[in-house]
C-alpha cells in the first residue's frame, strides 16, 4: 500500500512502516506541520526515493518483511545521492545493541515504542532544522568554493603558521602544482615581495596582497593572499617603454633635421626675396613693367614660404626643448601702437574695420617675451583678417587681478567671421591641422599659427582659449601673468 500527499512549502517527510494502523498514525500526527509521503515496504520506499524529489527526514520502521529497515538505512547511506537524508529509526524493542548497531550504520536518531507524540514532533523538528542548517552550509560552501574559483588570480587561505589551508585552482595553474600538493605548504615558499615561486624553481613578476582574516579556533590570525601573476602585462609594459624611448629617440631627431634642415633653407630663401626686391625695382627704373607682376609672385611666395619654415623652425624647437625665454619689462601701449601699425594693412585686404579697445590698463609695464607675445597677437589677428570678409575685427585688452592677487593680462581678437563648430575648435591646436580639409584649401596654410602661439602662451604661464559660433564669428583669448617668471616648466613645451 502506498500514499504519496503534498503540502506545498513544507518540509517532506517519508514514512515508512509495514503496519498500516501506524502508517495512519503517523501521517495523521505529522501532516499538519510536513508533507508525509507512506511506504509500507523497504521496495517500495527506495522506489519513491528514486522518482521523487528527496525527503527532508525518513522515519523508518526497523522490523519489516523482505527488507527489514536497517538494510534500507544501509542503502540510502551508501548512495551520495541521499547519505544526508537524516532517518529516525522507529522501533517497538528497547535493546541497547539494536540502538548502537542503527546509529552506527547512520541513523540520526532512535525511538522506542510506545511512542510519545510530543516527543516525535519534538524530535523531528529538530533533525529537520538540522538538516537545514547542514544545507544552508553546504550551500555557503558550494558557493564560497565557486567564488574562489571564479578569482582570475590565485587565491590561498594560510592558518596562523602561514601553511595553505585552502586554495583555488588558479593557484595551482599559477605555481604549476597538481590540485592538491598546495595544501599545506608554507606561504614563503611561493612568493616574496613582488615574486612568486613556481613549483620548477622559476620566478615571476607578481602582485601580491596579505589580507588578515581572523582564525575560527582562535589559535591566531589567518591570512587570505591573493597572487597575480603579470608576467604579460610587464612584458607589454616593457615594449610599451622601449617603443617609447624609441619614439622619444625618433621624434628629437626629427626636430633636430628641421631644425638644422629650416636654418639651411632660410638661408637661400633669403637671398631670392632679397634679389626678387631688387629685380622688381629695377623692371620698374628701366620700364619693363612686363616682368613686375612675375617677380612680384616669386616675391609673395617666397615671403610665404620663408613663414612656413619659420613655423617649422619654432615648432622644431620646441619640441626640441631648444626654445628660451627672452623676458624683459616692455611698455603696453608702445607694443600695442606697434600691433596696430604693423597690422592695419592686412585689415584693408578683406575690407575688414579694425578696432582696438583698451580697458583700464592700469598696469602700464609688462614683463615678459615682447616677441613672442607679438608673433601670438599678430597670428590671431591675421587669422581673423583671412576668415572675416567685410566684417569687425576687435583687439581688446584689459588687465586685472585674480583672487589668488595674481596680475594678468587678456588679448582677446573677437571677429565676424566664418566661426567654428565645436569639432573643428578640437583640432585648432593640433600640429599641421586645421579646422577641415575644405579651409586648407580655400585659405592655405600649415595649421602651425595656433599650435606655436599656444605653446609660446603656456611658457609664458598663459593660455590661448577660444569661443566660437559657427557663421558667427570666434573670439580668441591670450590670457598672461603681467610678470612672467622664468622656470623650468616654461622654458619648452
């Protein structure tokens, strides 16, 4: 006879007795608080046990025909599939050897008939919280031991004496050790500082980290090390360095040849702008106007070219670390007066108006690279002059003092021209680039004025900023120390 009932969420417990009054006896007394499934036969039960999820306690009758049930306890704890099912041994005999023999072979208790309902419940509550708390750990630890394992780095556990109490696999992948020679070997045998020790003797470059971890006997502190092996990652550092030195190596010559290589050219160029002046005078004294347009043409393009290798030049030098400071007190309104003469002319080219608004410059005096801080305002103004067709170009210049009581000084050239977006002010300050490929081509030029004029800024402790909308026009910002001191830091870029 077989019964099988079912009691969502509660624990399940089998029965199993050949007599049918204690099987209704049971089941009434137990199926309040558990879903009880009957078997009146060893046969039977296995059977159940085998198609069913397994119970969380067996209550097992010891006198039964065919099988009686300390051979049914024997099966059940030689199967690993359900050794911890706990199992209460129900019995009408009082011997004490029958009680010794069941607990031996694995029973987790023994009752003698006649059998006290409250001391049953009693006992079954207890092995089933048992049995719970035995899951519950033995979940923690699969799921501890999937933790560890998931670690990409070796993970070991030393006891209070630094001996390998548990360990990952990574770890013996690590140190090249089988899966369990690890245990019990002493941690300062694998690593040192930032070392480790593979089983053959070999080093490797490792991270290694001590945690402290308190020890469950209380004998002393356990240590959780965890072991990175980097051997990769400083192989590909070490390339990464090398290709860097190289690089280093590469791009100081390079700023050496164009620099040697702009001096060479300068030279020459020189001397045909030189003579191109002289033979346009002269087409013009003896009236062979015919040749003066062509000369003037070698004269344009030698006076750009010589711009380009100046660009160059300074460019090179820079990089080079071959550019000083040449800082001395110079007199702001001479220096601007000399701006706007030298600038002017280029303002009529595009039929451009050119103001220039000075805003309470109550430093009078500056100290830093007249040159320098020139060639910056003469490139943002020329750039505004190329970019802006009969529109305003505005040199404004004030001074003031920060809240650190840092006296500075602000050249800003704001236009009416064409204006950038926000990706083309992103490459401004890129060497050899432009703002796009379609500007180099209407308007010319290497991309070299801002670079170098930025890079003059920040030796001098300043910046070049820009603001721009597009078809709006752009307003550029040379922002200085009144007194630019002379450092390390700005004597290259």
């Amino acid at each position: 006879m077989t019964n099988l009932s079912h009691f969502a969420e509660k624990p399940t417990i089998l029965v199993i007795d050949d007599t049918d009054d204690n099987l209704t006896f049971l089941s009434n007394l137990l199926n309040t608080n558990y879903k009880v499934t009957i078997a009146n036969s060893g046969e039977i039960a296995l059977q159940i046990i085998r198609d069913n999820p397994l119970p969380d306690l067996i209550l097992l009758d010891t006198f039964m025909p065919e099988m009686d049930g300390y051979e049914v306890c024997r099966r059940l704890k030689s199967d690993s599939q359900t050794r911890k099912i706990p199992i209460i041994f129900l019995t009408s005999t009082s011997k004490i050897d029958d009680e010794i023999y069941g607990l031996s072979i694995g029973a987790a208790d023994y009752i003698v008939s006649p059998i006290s309902p409250a001391i049953l419940l009693s006992r079954v509550k207890v092995h089933i919280r048992v049995k719970e708390i035995q899951d519950s750990l033995r979940n923690q630890r699969a799921w501890f031991h999937s933790i560890i394992e998931s670690a990409p780095d070796a993970m070991l556990v030393t006891d209070d004496k630094g001996e390998i109490v548990l360990c990952n696999s990574r770890a013996a992948v690590i140190f090249g050790y089988g899966s369990s020679e690890l245990y019990f070997k002493n941690i300062s045998d694998l690593v040192y500082e930032s070392a480790g020790i593979r089983k053959d003797g070999t080093e490797f470059p490792a991270e290694v980290s001590f945690n402290d971890l308190p020890n469950l006997n209380d004998s002393g502190v356990c240590s959780c090390v965890l072991v990175r092996d980097i051997t990769e990652r400083t192989r590909v550092e070490n390339e990464i360095r090398e290709a860097k030195e190289l690089a280093e190596t590469a791009n100081k010559m390079k700023s050496d040849f164009l620099a040697n290589m702009s001096h060479e050219l300068r030279t020459p160029l020189n001397a045909i702008i030189g003579y191109s002046e002289i033979l346009q005078e002269d087409a013009e004294e003896i009236g062979q106007y015919e040749f003066v347009a062509d000369l003037k043409k070698i004269h344009s393009s030698g006076k750009h070219l010589l711009t380009l290798i100046n660009d160059i030049l300074d460019l090179s030098k820079i990089e080079a670390g071959k550019m000083d400071l040449n800082l001395d007190d110079f007199d702001l309104k001479h220096m601007i007066e000399d701006v706007e003469t030298i600038i002017h002319p280029l303002m009529g080219k595009n039929n451009n108006q050119f103001v220039i608004e000075k805003k309470d410059l109550f430093f009078k005096t500056m100290h830093a690279d007249v040159t320098k801080l020139k060639q910056s305002i003469f490139n943002l103004l020329s750039n505004a002059a190329k970019f802006t067709n009969e529109g305003l170009i505005t040199l404004t210049v004030r001074n003031y003092i920060t809240d650190d009581d840092d006296e500075r000084i602000a050249f800003s050239v704001s236009d009416t021209g064409i204006g950038l977006t926000e990706e083309q002010i992103g490459k401004l300050f890129v060497d050899f680039s432009q703002a796009d490929s379609s500007t180099t081509r209407k308007y010319g030029g290497t991309g070299l004025g801002l670079v170098i004029s930025r890079r003059f800024c920040r030796m001098m402790g300043g910046d070049i900023t820009v603001c721009s909308k597009i078809n709006e026009g752009s307003t550029f910002t040379i922002d200085l120390p009144v007194a630019v001191k002379l450092s390390d830091e700005n004597t290259m870029t």
